[in-house]
C-alpha cells in the first residue's frame, strides 16, 4: 500500500474523530441552563457595597403574569444620601431594578434627616445607619422590607442625658410609594444588658402571603438575641410609652387587636449561659411541622456552646423544636433556606456552615465551609427530620455556604434545586457560586453547574466577593423557569442569570436481534467495494422530546460509536460507508412526535475475538447556533433550549458473536455452583464475612454467564477477589443496592466457555451495629441467557443460612465523691428546718459507669439504681438534689428530687460531676431550680445530632470503727487473681473465697435462702483523656405554651423522647447496727445482693452472717444462728477467734450476736460495744413518686429549668478510689462451695430486681441503657448527687463511722437479632461512703493532789516574801522634819498661774 493511501486513511479516521469531539466540547461549552453570556448586570458608586443583600420581588401586577412588575431589589448600605437627607452621610440606599444593564432606581424608604422631638432635640442618628443591609420579599405578596441594623437611638432619661443604643430599624412597603418604619427595640430598654444593642434588622424574612414579618435582633440582652413576628400592616408609634415593650401604647391599626394575628410576639431572655448566641441571626419562614402554617427557622451560629444552633419556632414564637451544630466555630446557622429537594411537597431546610474545617484533611485547609440539607418527611413525628444530606466545600477559605437560596425548579425535573454561595472561592479567591439539583433521595452528590467570577465575560477586572448575596426562586424574563441573582458587594456589582429551557429526551438505541447474538455464518449483506459477503445486522436509534417553553422544532447532532471497546481495532462499521465505525449526522425532531433512525452495520471476515462484546454508542446534543467560544457576551439574545443532563446523554447497545454450539446451533451449557462459608458469624466482628463460590461449566458455551446473590439488607458488600486463572474475561459485579433487590450480580463470562470455570471470593459487612433477624439468609445462583438442559438446573441454585453469634458482655463499675468524710452533726439542721442545701449535710456523689466488654452491642439494658432515702422508722438519710447527670446512650426516668424545696448551689447544680472525673466527653443534665414559694421545671425541644459483670447484693447502712478501708499490696494481687474468672450469661458467678490470713472449709448447705457477701475496696490514678461536646440550652425562648416533650439527637439521626414520664419505685428495706473498737459488726440479711466487677477487680464471696470488719478487707467470721447448715471457719484477726459448728465468738474490741429465722428479717439483732440497735420486723412496700417536668412560660433569668450538655476538649488526669461490696444468692436448693477447683458448677442464680433493702426505704431510679457497644465513646454514666442529713447518721451512729452505700443493677433486655435473652444478664455494683463524726475535744485534766500541792507551794512563797520585805522596813512610815511652805505652788499650765 502506497504511503498516500495510509496518509487519506489516517485522515479519513481522523476527521469523524474530530466531529465527535466536537460534539462533546458542544455539549458540555455552557454549562447547564443557568445561562452564562445573556447575563444581566448591575453596577453603582464604588464602596457603596451594592450588592451586599439582594431579594427578587414581584409586584402585585406580577401575580398575573405581566413580567414588566418583576425586579430585583438590592442593598447599598454605604450608599450617600447625604443629596436628601439633611444632616446625614451614607445612610444606606435600597435599589430596585429591572432586567436592563444598570437599570436601577433609588427607592426612598427613608428620606427625612434625623428626628428631632417636641424640644427640637435631636432623638436619633441616621449616618452610616447601613439602610439595605438587609432586604426581603414574600414569595406572594408584594410586601417588601428594608432595614438599618446601626440605627442608633438617643434615650433621653432625663433630657439631655443621652445614651447612644444601636438598636436598628426597618421599613416596610406595599407598593413604593407609601413606607412605614418598624423599629421594635426603639423603648426605653436602653443598654447592652436590655435592648439598647439589639441591632434590629440584621434579619428579617417575610411569610409567603405576606401576613408576618419576622426581624432578627441579635444583640438583645448581652448578645443572647431575640426575634419579633409583627404584623405588616399596624402601624406603630416612634416610641411605646415608658418601660413599655414594643407593640404596645397606641398601636394604630383597622385591624381587631385583641386578636393574635394581629398582636406583636417576641422571644424573650434567657438564662446567662446563652450570652453571646446571636439569635437572629439569619432566618427563613416555611412549613417545618407539617400543619400547613408557615414557621420561622432562626440562626443562632454562636449557640449551643459554640457550635450552633438553629431554633425553629411558629408565627407567634413559641418553639417546636431546636437543630444543633456539630463543630465549634463553624458557624453552624450564618446563612438559611428552604427548598423542596426531594419533590415531595414539603419544604426541606438548608442551614449554611461556612467556617467549617475538616479537621481531618492533612493539607491545612481551614474555613472550607459547609451545608447541611435536613429533609423533611419522616414517618413519625419523631422522625420527621431524620434525613440529612451534606455537601462540603472544595478549597480553603472558600467560606462555601455563606449564602443560600432557593431556585424552585430551575430544570423543569420536579424536584428542587438551590444554590450555594462560597464568596472567597476559586482560583484568585474572587467567588463561586454552586448550583445543586434534587432528585427523590435528596440533592445529587456534585453540584450540576459552577460559576465562577473568572467566567464573566466583559467583567475583567472580575468582581470580588462574587456570591456573597444569592436571590432566587422567582422567573424574570417570562419563561416559566426561575433565574438566579447574584450580589458582589466588594466590586459593588449585582448579576442576574437567565435559566435556558430544557427539553427532556427520550432516545434509544438497540440492535435487531431479541438474542443479542450475531452468527458469523449468516451473510447475509454484501459489500460494495469488494463484492464480498459479510455478516450483517440493523442498528435503530429513537428520539423524542418533551419540556416546557420549547418551540415545535428542534435539531440536535447525533452520532454513533460502533465497537466501542475496541477503538484501535473495531470489529464493525456501517454499510453505508464501509470501513468507517464513526458516524455524525444532524436530525430534526417535532416536539412530543418519536423519530427513528435505521443503519445497517456488519462484522469483518475473519473476526479474532470473538468474546468481547460488540457495543454501539449512541450520543446527541442540541444543535445550537452560538460560537462555542464561551467567553463572548449576548445581552439580548433569545435563550435557547438545552437537553436535560441528568438523563442519559449516551446510549448503549451490545450484541455478542455466536459460537459453534453443535448442528442445531443452540448452546446448552451445564452449570455447577459450589459455595462454601462459616456456619456462624460473630456480630460485631472485624472481619468480614467470606464467601468462596466456584462455578464450573461442564458443557457447552454459557453465554451471558452470570452468578446472583440476594443479599441480607443488613449486609454491605465490600470488595470481590478473584481466584484461580485470570485471563481473557474479568469478573465484574455490581453491587447490590435496594433498587436490586439487594441482589448482587457478577458476569462471569460471555461466554464462559466449555470446560472453563470461575472462583471467586466476595467480602461482607454489617451495614450497621443493629440487626433485627437472628440469621443472614442467602440465595445464590449461577445462569446465562441460553438455557440449560433439562434437569439440569439442580445444581445451579442454593439457600443457606449463616447463624449470628452474639457475644456481650455487661460490665458495671461505680466511685462515690468522696468515700470517706468526717462531718460534725452540730453544724447541721434538721431537714424541716433547713432552707438550703448546705444546711442538712455533707454532699455525696455516686457515680456510675456500665459498659460492653465484648464486640456484640447491646440493643438495651436496664439499670436500676437504689439508694436509702430514710431510716426505717422514716428518718431521712440520703436526700436526693437533682435528677441524675447522664453520658453516653442511657436515659434515666424522672425522680422525686428535693422534695423540700431547699435552695440549691446553683454553682453545684450547673456542675457536671462526670466531667470533673474525666468520666466522659459527652453529658447531659437535667436538674431544676425553686424558690421557697414556687419552682419551675421546663424541657426545651432539642434536634442533635453521643458509651457493664455482678450479682445481686444489699444496700448497706451500718455502722464501722475501721481503721481504713485501702487494700494491701497483698489483697491487690488477690483481686488481680480473681479478675481471670468468668461471669456467665446466666447470672451465676464462679468465683474464689479469700480472706486475709483465713481459710473458708468446704460446706454444704441446705437453706431457703443462702446469701454471701464480701466488701473489698480499690483505688488509683490516671490521666484518661476525655473529648468532650454537647449544647446548651436554658429555655431562652418566651413560648406561648407548655412544652410537652424534650427531643435529643446525635449524628445524622435525630431521635425524640418525652419528657413528662412517671416513675414507680420501690421503697426498700435496709438496717445497720453500730459497733466500737478496732471493729464493726455488719448485720445482713438480704433475699439477694448484687456482685460485680469494681476498677478491674472481680469480687470474691464469704459467708453471711455476723461480719465483723477488722483492719483488713476480707477476715472470715462466724455466727450463731438458725441456719439450717453446719459449717465451720478459721481464721485470724487482732483478737481471738474460736469457731466451730453453728457458732462463733469474738474476742477483742467487739462482739456480735445475730439470730435469723427468715428471709423477711423477722427477728432481732443486739451488739455489745458502745451501741446498741435492735432491728424491726421487716418487709418491704411499695411507693409511688410521680415527677413531671413540663415547661411554661417564663421570663428572665428567674425559676429557670436548663438541659445543660458540656461541649470541650481536654485530657483530664483522674483519681479514682472506691469500695464495693458484691455477694450473690439463690434460691433454695443445695449448694456446694469449696476452694479446691473440682469442677462444681452453680445454677444460675434466683435474682430480686426490686428488693435489694432489708432494713431501710430505698428510693429506686430507672435508667435505659442503649446501643452499648465496645467503643469508650459507647459507655454510659450515671452521677447521682446527694446530701446526708447529718442529724439522722448522728442518731444512727453518733461517735463513730457509719458506712452507706447505694446499688446500681444492670439487667439485660435486648440483644441483637435475639430479643430479650432467654437467661437472665443481670450485673451490679454497690458503691460505698463512710461518714465519721469529728472527735470531741476532751480537755486535759490535772490531778488533784497537783493543784492542792502547787497552792500550798505558792502561799508558802507569799509568806516568805512578805517576811522579807517586813525585815528590810518597808511597813515603818517616816514623816519629814522640815514643815516649811513650799517656795514655788505647782503652775498647772493656765493664764495667770504665775500669780498664785
């Protein structure tokens, strides 16, 4: 072959290769249909800041269809008005301007200089007032709203006495020519700590009828913010009357004023925790709570500790529910919309983040920006915002989401689509604005179109801050789709984009064959150029088109692809022009009418591969007749139609060459399916799930072959491993998905010829921690299009189930602040006599932690905390302060606390006690404040988007002379043995007897009830490092009713719960005996106590009976008694100690009796030391404690109830020190115990959830415990703060210690994929405080005979020295001899004295 001829081949190759890259350069050169070069802009005096708010409007001529009455309204806040405005400089200016280049006319909201009042004094200062620092407009009215957020205010009080307050105003108009001001915060509230700095204004949004409107004041109240709901149409005075609120003292109005709709509503302060929130912010008006009546959503950026917060309240200000940040410092809030995303009819919020920083990205982005997109439409109330989207922005310091707004339907899909402002943005940080579509599972995951400031023809220099304001949502040019505006205050510049028509294809192409199969052997076309005959087949492609404002004709530019996967070596071409597989061509289509095409294409001769499929693409595009330079302007040029992109724009078909399948030309393959996996999977595993499938063809080709899976929902695949020989056909699989029916398909070969096989592994994972089915439940199956030979097909399919492990493990541990504490009784009141909390005794803090130590989680656990809150002849003992302080998944039922009304630390209220422990990072409080005449508890509705081994055991009041409760060295390394011991599911405990210097002989018991009981106790350091992060929230919010329920969320998933439970709890029975000397004897007798597992230690057990604690924890004692079991003890402590069969005696400091004749306590028990107590019949009863906490009204900072949830980072070094007592008990029934390990096994044990008192009323709180997993973020914890009545531990032990302790039991009640376990999981913990009383100061007495001696001593002395001085003279008195007058008187220093 010539070298020319290679040169007009290539060249030939060459040309439809270019056609076609054209054709793609035509289809992606503008963008979607915002339309770039027809844009429209608008330009004012440089540094007015034109453009810094901007708001479409459509006048009430608009409503029917007249364009000429649709404008665009924008803010100049540093605009000079100094020309009609006397006495004022750039006051700001307010434009509205219509769709020709700098078509913008002043609009005179305020056209009068300063007011001045009756005394011609000047009231207020209106220079740099920033008048169009905010705009808005309603959707259908033609109400519009301009505001001066530093419009500054002088309060006269008294006159001439001026305070300056930036408190902002706004104006109103209906129709340009009449406007009205609305300044809310202009009273005499004057200050930052009232009104003064309120900044009225800096938001404002209107409803969709015009019938409200809504003003943000951030700076009310030391900056907490406030916002008003005002009817549009009163009319105010300049100012209420003196200490009057806003709305009131001669409103004028034709409206009934008593009405509510007509009436002022406003939020009010709250508590100082909220300072500094700016609520107010920004805000959006829609329905967010499904009752068909417009709702205001309120920024807060600054709220929640930092982190943001979005209120979302009804037109007359009472809250529904609150949204919280998750970052702090992003700005969670600064900018909000609505849209209907998901085409469901229901307005979605769109809340702007534009300080958010991942803080995991390694290139030190910083302010990236973020949005969050929450749908609304759950299937519950409770879930009604559930659904969360996210989008992030692209580079650092974009700031992407400082701008939002809604564009309706800018596509014509029927879902909505918003765009995203990132002013700082883009290649020289000028700006970018983002355009999302919708779609019925949210916004697409890439923005559909991005417009950068660089892209502005004709704009060089380009403007900056580009996308700092956004207005949309409404059609300016008359062509049924919505535009976009687009402010750029920095270069004082304001766009509009036109949206371009979109016509909506439905194109298809496909090969004329039902088989998808082309035979070699059918020749049926012949070629022109060389005669030949090849095979052959036709090749139809479709169109048609659909859309709104579309002319009846369109063109678009078509082509085809044929061979697609084979470009450097095709394997077919068209007839028409042989040798070619490129084909472009140009159609014209009517719309709504479906056009064909036909091609005849052919295979070559000799075909080598014949296993890749032969696939036809098939692209086409509008034909336009604009240049396909972008970058050149058409101001007024007809928008043309663009095809909708989010449709398939490349068709595709594919045909496969038919084999040699014997004489009748028909392929009966004979597939075989082997699967092999595990019978059992542990949930919660780290490793996947492997399935290992092997597929064999035994016969001949199987074309389309493919394997099928119908996977468990639960299951997500993760990756596919291919085995064995990999040579010509790849296995490909696509995942499943719930549009697959969760089906995931793998093509193993086309064909997967005779002889051949495919082995494969494909990896699994739980999609999430919870599941619902007790089995994954698979189906697989092997097959291809040509069918196999009857009978055959047995070995094709399989169903196999594969078993869920599941292995929890609860585990409680628990400290109490302190555990030991001297008190002195006489500081103390009694509790009818107290009127604050300090008054009646020292505080107390048990804390409580349960967690899951092994992979499975823990759907749910019940924990049953047990406290004694009275003696039992009704002395009270523990005197419960607040509700309990929670962290992690658990929520706690509401208690009767302070039930005297005393007036708490409000300091120790707000305190979180986990934090203060490094327990936790994440807690949540919930307490209530009273005065001595009424209290207030309230719940406010929060959105958000949060971490246990033991047996049954008493709760332990008794009395003690300890010398110290720490461990030896010794004991330590005891406890560090026993942590090798298991605790089984059922609730039994194998554990080892210990004692210090005793032995516990093997002992059989045949009892009703056997109870052992052992005290140990721990402690140690450490600096755990604690993450922090929550919100606040204190009821900042005036509602115009009760809030009934307190919602509470985390992550993504949002999850509600009321807040008005009742509560029923038992009170239990518990008693303690007092005791001296180096020991105390314990009494118990418990129907069941708890064990457990204390600061990594697993208690040991001792028998119960008489217990006398001695300077160590665990000597082993014996006591007379009416058991029913002969045992015996030895052991040693600091006295002697004899024991044989049934009795025991003590000789040392102490000594014990104890006699027992039932599990009721029905009997008495009497010590010898320096106290005496004797038991009372016992029992037990039920009480009933309801608590509600609701919400009110309520003003200030007065009576407040708050739900406080700390937000903060740190690594707190932690000291822990505790001592827990464990026991565990049966039924009756024998039971053998014996230090040896002979393999003796014990039932599980007989567990009394609700009684573990004897001799005391206990106070039961029930907390629910969920989603427990491994993780330390898993964990839970329990703080309970108390105060001991020092009155009553002086009646119960009034010189020496009295130990209490209360009880936290863990109950297991829901496990993955089983339900409610089928034995009982039952852990516990006792924590353990011992109060001493201060030792009386006993003076030091003198014997007698010193005294008497030491006076006798001293009178002896006395004498002598009087004798002495009498001998030297000193009693004879001398008289003088001379009695001569004195020659000079005594002058006492006054006029005259010389004369005397």
């Amino acid at each position: 072959m010539s070298g020319d001829s290679i040169h007009r081949r290539r060249m030939a190759l060459h040309c439809p290769i270019t056609s076609l890259i054209l054709l793609l350069i035509a289809m992606s050169a503008h963008g979607y249909n915002i339309d770039l070069p027809s844009y429209v802009r608008f330009r004012q005096s440089s540094n007015s800041m034109f453009g810094f708010s901007i708001a479409m409007h459509k006048g009430r001529s608009g409503f029917y269809g007249n364009q000429n009455n649709v404008s665009l309204i924008v803010g100049a806040p540093k605009f000079d008005t100094s020309r009609y405005q006397q006495g004022v400089t750039e006051a700001g200016g307010v434009f509205k301007c219509s769709l020709n280049d700098d078509d913008c006319k002043l609009v005179p909201f305020d056209s009068k200089g300063n007011n001045r009042n009756v005394d011609k004094e000047v009231v207020d200062r209106k220079s740099y007032q920033w008048l169009g620092a905010t705009v808005a407009t309603g959707r259908d009215s033609d109400l519009v709203v301009a505001c001066a957020p530093r419009y500054v205010f002088h309060t006269m009080t008294p006159s001439r006495a001026f305070r300056i307050d930036p408190v902002g105003t706004c104006f109103t108009s209906h129709n340009f020519e009449e406007f009205y001001e609305v300044s809310p915060c202009r009273t005499n509230n004057w200050g930052y700590h009232r009104q003064g700095s309120c900044q009225a204004g800096f938001s404002a949004a209107i409803n969709g009828n015009g019938s409200r409107l809504f003003i943000g004041a951030p700076g009310s109240w030391y900056w907490q913010g406030q916002t008003y709901s005002i009817p549009p149409d009163a009319k105010f005075p300049f100012k209420p009357p003196l200490y009057q609120p806003f709305g009131t003292g001669g409103m004028a109005s034709s409206h009934d004023v008593t009405r509510p709709e007509n009436q002022v509503f406003s939020t009010s302060e709250s508590a100082s925790v909220n300072d500094d929130s700016y609520l107010g912010y920004s805000m959006v008006t829609g329905d967010f709570d499904g009752d068909r009546s417009e709702d205001v959503a309120i920024g807060m950026p600054r709220g929640g500790n930092l982190v943001g917060r979005i209120v979302v309240n009804r037109w007359n200000m009472a809250n529904i529910f609150n949204i919280t940040g998750r970052q702090i410092g992003e700005y969670f809030g600064y900018s909000l919309a609505t849209s209907d995303v998901d085409g469901d009819g229901l307005d979605d919020l769109l809340i702007g983040a534009p300080m958010y920083t991942d803080p995991d990205n390694v290139e030190g982005k910083y302010d990236v920006g973020r949005v969050y997109i929450l749908l609304q439409g759950g299937p519950t109330e409770e879930k009604r915002w559930t659904t969360e989207h996210i989008r992030d922005g692209y580079h650092s310091k974009g700031r992407f989401g400082l701008a939002l707004t809604t564009l309706g339907d800018v596509n014509g899909d029927g879902y909505g689509d918003f765009a995203v402002g990132a002013p700082y943005d883009g290649p020289e940080g000028r700006g970018v604005v983002y355009i999302f579509h919708g779609s019925p599972m949210g916004p697409l995951a890439k923005p559909s179109q991005i417009i950068k400031s660089e892209q502005l023809v004709e704009g060089a220099p380009y403007p900056r801050t580009f996308g700092f304001a956004l207005s949309g949502g409404l059609d300016m040019d008359g062509n049924t789709y919505p535009d976009l505006a687009v402010g750029a205050y920095s270069s004082d510049q304001v766009f509009i984009f036109k949206s371009r028509p979109v016509a909506a294809v439905n194109a298809e192409t496909s090969f004329a064959s039902n088989s998808k199969l082309i035979s070699l052997d059918d020749r049926s076309c012949q070629l022109v150029r060389d005669h030949k005959k090849v095979p052959c087949m036709l090749l139809t492609t479709c169109w048609s088109y659909t859309g709104r404002y579309l002319p009846e004709q369109l063109d678009f530019d078509v082509s085809w692809l044929l061979d697609a996967k084979k470009l450097l070596n095709p394997r077919m071409f068209f007839l028409r022009d042989e040798g070619k597989n490129i084909r472009n061509q140009t159609i014209r289509l009517n719309y709504g009418q479906k056009y064909c095409l036909n091609e005849t294409v052919y295979l070559l001769d000799k075909v080598q591969d014949k296993l890749t499929p032969l696939e036809v693409e098939a692209r086409y595009n509008l034909r336009s007749s604009r240049p396909l330079d972008p970058m050149v302007r058409h101001r007024r040029s007809i928008l043309e139609p663009v095809i909708d992109q989010n449709r398939e724009i490349v068709l595709r078909d594919a045909i496969n060459i038919q084999k040699n399948c014997g004489p009748d030309n028909i392929c009966e393959p004979d597939l075989k399916l082997k699967v092999s996996t595990v019978d059992k999977y542990l949930f919660g595993s780290p490793e996947p799930l492997v399935i290992e499938v092997f597929i064999s063809n035994t016969n001949e080709d199987a074309f389309e072959a493919a394997f099928y899976m119908v996977t468990p929902p639960d299951l997500q695949f993760r990756k596919l491993q291919q085995l064995g020989e990999k040579k010509d056909t790849p296995i490909t699989c696509s995942p499943p998905t719930p549009e697959n029916n969760h089906t995931l398909k793998c093509d193993i070969g086309n064909p997967l010829e005779s002889g051949k096989i495919a082995h494969f592994k494909i990896s699994l994972v739980p999609e999430e921690k919870y599941g619902s089915s007790s089995s994954y439940d698979f189906y697989w199956e092997a097959n291809s299009t040509n069918l196999e030979k009857p009978g055959s097909e047995y070995d094709n399919k399989i169903r196999q189930s594969v078993g869920i492990w599941v292995d929890t493990d609860l585990d409680i541990k628990g400290t109490s602040l302190p555990d030991y504490q001297l008190y002195k009784a006489d500081d103390y009141k009694e509790l009818e006599n107290a009127t604050k909390e300090d008054d009646i005794g020292p505080q107390v803090v048990h804390i409580y932690e349960i967690r899951n130590n092994r992979p499975s989680i823990i759907e749910e656990a019940e924990v049953f905390i047990h406290l004694p809150y009275e003696t039992i002849v009704g002395d009270p003992l523990m005197y419960l302060l607040n509700q309990p302080e929670t962290g992690g998944k658990i929520q706690c039922d509401d208690v009767a606390f302070n039930e005297y009304n005393l007036l708490l630390d409000e300091k120790l209220v707000k305190k979180s006690y986990l934090q203060a422990q490094g327990a936790i990072w994440n807690s949540a409080q919930v307490s209530g404040q009273s005065s001595s005449s009424s209290s207030s508890g309230g719940a406010s509705v929060h959105i958000e988007k949060a971490r246990g081994e033991g047996f049954v055991r008493g709760v332990l009041v008794s009395n003690s002379t300890d010398a110290g409760d720490k461990l030896s060295p010794k004991q330590v390394e005891q406890r560090r043995q026993e942590d090798t011991l298991e605790a089984l599911g059922d609730a039994s405990f194998v554990h080892r007897d210990r004692a210090s210097q005793a032995v516990q002989e093997p002992q059989v018991n045949q009892t009703s009830f056997t109870t052992y009981s052992t005290s140990s106790s721990s402690s140690g350091s450490g600096a755990p490092s604690a993450q922090l992060r929550g919100h606040s929230t204190q009821g900042h919010i005036q509602m115009a009713g009760p809030v009934q329920h307190t919602s509470s969320s985390s992550s993504s998933n949002y999850r509600s719960w009321p807040a008005q439970q009742q509560q029923q709890h038992q009170q239990l029975l518990l008693a303690g005996s007092g005791g001296s000397g180096l020991g105390s004897p314990v009494t118990f007798n418990d129907k069941s106590q708890f064990g457990g597992r204390n600061n990594n230690f697993h208690t040991g057990t001792l028998d119960l009976g008489t217990l006398n604690r001695g300077n160590v924890d665990n000597e082993l004692y014996r006591s007379q008694g009416q058991y029913q079991n002969p045992s015996q003890s030895l052991g040693q402590s600091q006295g002697q100690f004899q024991a044989n069969a049934n009795q025991g005696h003590y000789q040392g400091q102490n000594q014990a009796q104890f006699q027992a004749r039932n599990p009721g306590f029905q009997g008495q028990t009497s010590y010898q030391g320096q106290t005496q107590y004797s038991g009372q019949p016992g029992g037990y009863q039920t009480h009933h404690v309801t608590y509600s906490s609701g919400s009110k009204p309520y003003y200030g900072r007065e009576n407040e109830d708050f739900y406080d949830e700390d937000n903060l980072q740190q690594a707190t070094p932690g000291h822990w020190s505790s001592s827990s007592s464990s026991s565990s008990s049966s039924g009756t029934r024998r039971l053998r115990r014996s230090n040896d390990k002979d393999g003796a096994t014990e039932k599980p044990l007989q567990i009394d959830l609700n009684s573990p008192c004897q001799s005391a009323r206990c106070k039961s709180i029930r907390c629910v415990v969920t989603n427990l997993g491994t993780e330390d973020g898993d964990a839970a914890f329990v703080a309970i703060r108390a105060r001991m009545v020092a009155k009553t531990m002086e009646k119960l032990a009034s010189n020496v210690p009295l130990n209490v302790s209360t009880l936290a039991v863990a109950n297991v009640t829901l496990l993955p994929f089983i339900g409610a376990p089928k034995d009982a999981i039952v852990k516990t913990h006792e924590i353990f405080y011992k109060a001493e009383p201060e030792p009386l100061q006993v003076p030091d007495v003198v014997p007698l005979w010193v005294v008497v001696l030491a006076a006798c001593a001293g009178a002896l002395i006395f004498l002598l020295l009087v004798w002495l001085l009498y001998k030297c003279g000193f009693f004879n008195r001398n008289r003088p001899t001379d009695h001569s007058q004195e020659r000079q008187p005594l002058r006492n220093g006054y006029h005259g004295d010389e004369h005397l």
